[in-house]
C-alpha cells in the first residue's frame, strides 16, 4: 500500500475514534437530544457502532461497543501502518 494512502487512512480511523470517545464522553452530561454536536456525532459513529451493538449483549445499563469498536480501529489502524512499510 502507498505510504500517503496508508498515512490517510491511519488518519481517518483516528478521526472515527476520537469521535467514538467524544460521543461517550457527552453522554455524562445532560443534553438536549436537539444539540448539533450530538447529532452530528451520533451520524458519524452510528455505522460503526451499530454492528458492534447487535453482536454485543448489554451488560446492565452498560453499553460495550464503543469500547470493542476504538479496539477494532486501533488494531486496523495499526494492520495499514505495518502494511506501508
């Protein structure tokens, strides 16, 4: 793979995680459901989260797939890196 394909990428997938932590984080402090940056956050990670979410269980009032999901981008993140070089 390219080296400027896999630096872009290794990027976007950083994006899709800092954004996956962003919409846990906020979902500590209330919201208006109308709060653009929810919205705009949840559009973004809901394609990713969503599989994750109906393979996963709930455990109690726990959601686990943001977690699996940061998990799963790192580890892909790290597979294009090592596959530039």
């Amino acid at each position: 793979m390219n080296s400027s394909v896999a630096q872009l990428v290794y990027a976007t997938l950083q994006v899709f995680t800092f954004a996956i932590l962003a919409r846990s984080l906020l979902t500590w402090f209330p919201m208006s459901p109308g709060n653009s940056l929810a919205q705009a956050l949840f559009r973004i990670t809901e394609p990713i989260l969503a599989p994750f979410r109906a393979i996963l269980p709930k455990i109690g009032m726990f959601d686990l797939s943001p977690m699996v999901a940061i998990v799963v981008l790192q580890l892909a993140g790290g597979l294009v890196l090592n596959s530039a070089r």
